[in-house]
C-alpha cells in the first residue's frame, strides 16, 4: 500500500506543501499556536517560498492557520470556550448524519463500519508526546471509523460540515492523544466504545447509537477541557 508520504511526494510543490503542513497541524509536529514563518517552512520542507505562502493561503481559508498583521501566520490556537463550541455543533451534526446513515446504509456500509473498527483496534496509541507516526496513524484510521459510520447519510452538505468539524476536532484531540498517560486524560476504553456504537448501528438501533456516539465525543470534550486547563495553570495564565 502507497503510504501518505508517498502519495505527496508525487504531488505538485504547491499540493504538496498543502498537505505536509495540514498533516502537521492536525497530527504533527506542529502545534496550536505555533508561529509559521515562510521561510523557515521553506527549508524544513525542502520546498519553493511561493508553494509555502500558497499551503498558508489554503490553510487560513480552511481556518487551520491564522494571519497576523505585519506578523505572518501561526496554526490555529486552541481554547477551551472554542472546545465547547466546537463539539456541541459536531454532535448535532454527527446525529443527523449517523441517524440518516443507519436509515440509508446497505451491506457495503456495514463492510467498512466492520473493517475500519478492526484496522482501529490494532493500532497501538502513541507511547509518549513525541511519537507523532504513531499518533498520525491512529488519527487516520480513528477519523476513517468515524466516516464509516456516517458515509451512508446521502447529504454531500452534512458530510461536508461533518468533515470540516472533525478536522477541527483532531487539532484539538491531538492534545490529549500526545499526553494521553497524563492523569488529566482519563483514559477510557476507547476500544470498547467504538465497538459499542458500532454494534449499535449495526443492529440499526439509531437511538442507542446517538446516544452512545454522544457520550463518546462529551467524554474526549471534557478530557481535552482538562488537559487545556491543566495547561493553562502551569503556564501562569
């Protein structure tokens, strides 16, 4: 199988450095926060000053990277008031989608729902803040479980919002998944929920499903609420 890296190093200078600087901000070395200077993109990437400046462009329309006047861009920095904002809509969101996919989905569906939880179940989480592989691999196949479930809405609409809250939601889940042997993370059995919303939407009992699906984004909400808090303290703030 062609890996990410692979696949972007066949891409165009500027979709390339599209794609190298989303991957870092969602799941990579690059931080909330953290000040993106071009030209110090230019050479840790090994690419054009202009094919950097157009990934910024792209990124700030995507809301992942924010300008700053005679300052240049930073990714996009995490707050807890934003936390709340964000999950509240994704689970309003994520309930019509998985409710209409339940309604909608055929065997095929099924197939990838059963497939992506059992690529997810085999994937170890990263083993300390600094094991960003394994914590980008764990992203991609938890965000292709997620998609599982919901591809069979029939509303290219949803999808769409429903994709842009959830790579909002992984710059911020990147937080607690790089700590996640902090006390502050309590770490659940994320293993045993994922395979208890999908046996739910399997047996098409989209009741039990939301509300399992619900009880699965508040817990990751309130965990990255405490680590961001946590943060916050330590930093005097």
């Amino acid at each position: 199988m062609t890996s990410l890296m692979e696949e972007i190093d066949e891409l165009s200078q500027s979709e390339r450095a599209y794609r190298v600087l989303r991957r870092e901000i969602l799941h990579g070395d690059v931080m909330p926060g953290e000040r993106l200077r071009a030209a110090d993109l230019q050479d840790r990437y090994d690419l054009g000053l202009t094919p950097i400046r157009e990934a910024l462009m792209r990124l700030t329309s995507e809301s992942l990277v924010e300008g700053e006047a005679n300052r240049g861009s930073r990714a996009r920095d995490v707050s807890i008031a934003e936390l709340r904002d964000l999950m509240a809509t994704r689970r309003e969101i994520e309930r019509m989608c998985l409710a209409a996919s339940i309604a909608r989905g055929d065997a095929q569906w099924e197939a990838e729902i059963v497939a992506s939880l059992h690529l997810l179940t085999r994937t170890a989480l990263p083993a300390s803040d600094g094991d960003r592989d394994t914590a980008a691999q764990w992203e991609a196949l938890h965000r292709r479980f997620h998609t599982a479930l919901i591809a069979a809405c029939g509303s290219p609409w949803q999808l769409r919002f429903w994709n842009m809250l959830a790579d909002h939601s992984e710059r911020y889940r990147k937080v607690r998944l790089l700590r996640h042997r902090e006390k502050n993370a309590e770490v659940r059995d994320a293993h045993a929920e994922h395979a208890a919303i999908a046996d739910a939407a399997l047996k098409r009992d989209a009741e039990r499903a939301i509300a399992l699906m619900d009880a699965h984004l508040t817990a990751t909400e309130n965990s990255v609420a405490r680590l961001l808090e946590a943060g916050m303290r330590d930093a005097g703030k």
